[in-house]
C-alpha cells in the first residue's frame, strides 16, 4: 500500500520526491500522458494524490486532464481515497465554475462576464462596462493567455490581429482588473484544511507568476533560478485574513485538499480571489528566509502520510 502521485510534469514532483523519501513514506507516480486504463481492472490499494493542472497543454499534454478525470471516476468507482479528486479537477480547468463556487460563500471576486464566441466579446465587454478589463481563457494555467486591454478598441484590435490565443474549452471571460493597491498578489496555501502560510508575490511586470522551484514556461516571471525570486516570492510571517475560514470552508466542499487561493487586494482592503489553484508548488527561497520555517512539499507529504495510515491504519510514526 502506498501513495500514487496522478500527475503529467516530472519537474513539479522533484521537491515532492525528495520529501517522500525524507518521511521513507512509500509511492508510486503515475505520469498520464502516456498511461493507459483498463475499465474492468481493480485499482491499487493505497491512497491517489492529484496534480493535474490546467496548463497541461503548454507541456504538449493536451489531454492529460481529460484522461485524469477518466482515472478519478475510476478511482471513485471502486472507493479508493483521492486527495484533490473530481469535484477539484473540475475547478482547476474551468476558471468560471471557480467563481461560482466562490459565491457559495460569499468570497469576493471580479466582476466576470463569460462568452463562447470571440464576436461575442466586444458586447461582454460592454455589460461588464467597467476599465480597464481583462481578457482570459477559462481554462489556462501560470496566467497562460491573460491580458490586460484599457478600452474595447485595443481588444478589437488584438482580435483583427489574431492575437489574442486560444480558449481550449471556447469559453473566454472579460473580468474587472483590480488593482494591487501594492503592486503585490497572495496566495494563501493549504494542505489539509490547514493554512501553512501566505506568499506574496511581486505582479507589477506580468501575469504569468508560477511559484514553483523547476517551472516549465519560457517567461521572466517563474522564479525557478532567478537570483530576485527571494523579493518577488515573500511569505508574510505576520499574516491577518478576515476570509480564512470561508477559504477553508471553501476547499473542503470542493474537494481539495491541497490548493491555494490567490487574490489581489485592492485600496479599499478588499481581497478579491480571481483563481484557485489545486495543483500548487512552492519557491524554497521564499520558505528559506521565512519566521514560518515550513516547507511546502514537506507538508504535503506528512499530510499524505497521516491519510494513508488513516485509511489503513498503519500508524506511522512522523518526524
């Protein structure tokens, strides 16, 4: 019995690894883009931990999720414990349903209006009425295909100019920009229901802000061994959030149970999230020079551990 990693980015599960083997907790990894599924088999005993993310596609996975969610049902089919499990995996793919969610407990987000035509989009932007705005795809991943446009003449400008990317799923949504009253977005992690710490992170030159030690995207906002991940990736040791127990609240209805939520804070002191994340990594740097002394994967496999020896009663002892 043992711990299954679902997964389609070895990169993401170097820390991972490493913390498993820390804890001489046993595992498996399953790497989906190549991993095939007999129907009528039985699964393993153990316990399955998902790290499916949205952005799959950029890694020339594109249809790794949809096999992952084949997999969940499977699991679900024959009782096996899921960490991050269906109700999640939908959430990490359609950005839209997060806000939905989001409602359910009175977090506040963004205004966002959501069309499936990209003719449709210059009459959301006039029912969003509201600039600057933002255009995303519903589905995307380290802010693949964010952008930020002052007035609707710009938008129909990138449109005419086929520059505006794709939507996987078709669905676009046009979203009040809020702006960071410091320049700065949080992301507040969990594992297990609890909150370990919240990062900030430095948003003033873009969009695309993967925390992650090995991200795979060719940008300059993935801190991966860049010398200034240290001051754009700061977790705050003294961290106050009005909205913890609806985010905890939140995650639990949703099935996740490792996730973050990120927001962006507005002048008024106002915490808007505008994504949930369920496929989160951590920047070493920032955990290194932080009063919290936590470390993110670690956490996460003490975490699988205590749910594995729940399941099967082991009892491990923890270090």
């Amino acid at each position: 019995m043992k711990i299954y990693v679902i997964h389609e980015n070895e990169d993401w599960l170097v820390s991972l690894r490493a913390a498993f083997e820390k804890l001489n907790v046993p595992y498996e990894e399953w790497f989906i883009n190549d991993l095939l599924l007999d129907l009528n088999s039985t699964p393993p005993e153990g316990i399955f931990y998902n790290r499916m993310s949205a952005s799959a596609h950029t890694r020339d996975h594109r249809y790794a999720p949809e096999m992952t969610a084949n997999i969940l049902a499977w699991l679900g089919r024959h009782g096996r414990k899921v960490v991050n499990g269906r109700k999640a995996l939908q959430l990490e793919l359609r950005k839209s349903e997060q806000y939905l969610a989001l409602q359910q407990f009175n977090i506040p987000h963004p205004k966002t209006v959501i069309s499936n035509h990209v003719e449709s989009l210059s009459k959301a932007v006039d029912q969003l009425d509201t600039f600057p705005f933002i255009l995303k795809p519903n589905r995307g991943g380290k802010g693949t295909g964010v952008q930020l446009f002052h007035t609707k003449e710009s938008l129909l400008q990138s449109i005419e100019n086929n520059q505006i990317g794709e939507s996987l799923d078709g669905i676009w949504l046009v979203q009040e920009y809020i702006e960071p009253v410091n320049g700065r977005i949080v992301r507040a992690e969990f594992v297990g229901g609890k909150m370990i710490y919240a990062v900030s992170i430095d948003a003033q030159n873009g969009f695309e802000l993967c925390p992650a030690d090995s991200c795979n995207i060719e940008d300059a906002f993935c801190p991966a061994n860049h010398e200034e991940s240290s001051s754009k990736f700061v977790i705050l040791d003294d961290y106050q959030n009005e909205h913890i127990n609806q985010y905890k609240a939140f995650l639990e209805s949703n099935d996740i149970g490792i996730g973050a939520l990120e927001y962006v804070e507005d002048a008024s002191g106002t915490k808007w999230v505008y994504d949930v994340n369920t496929n989160t990594n951590y920047n070493s740097k920032a955990e290194q020079t932080s009063e919290t002394k936590k470390e993110g994967m670690l956490e996460i496999a003490k975490y699988l551990e205590q749910e594995l020896s729940k399941v099967y009663d082991l009892n491990p002892e923890y270090t």
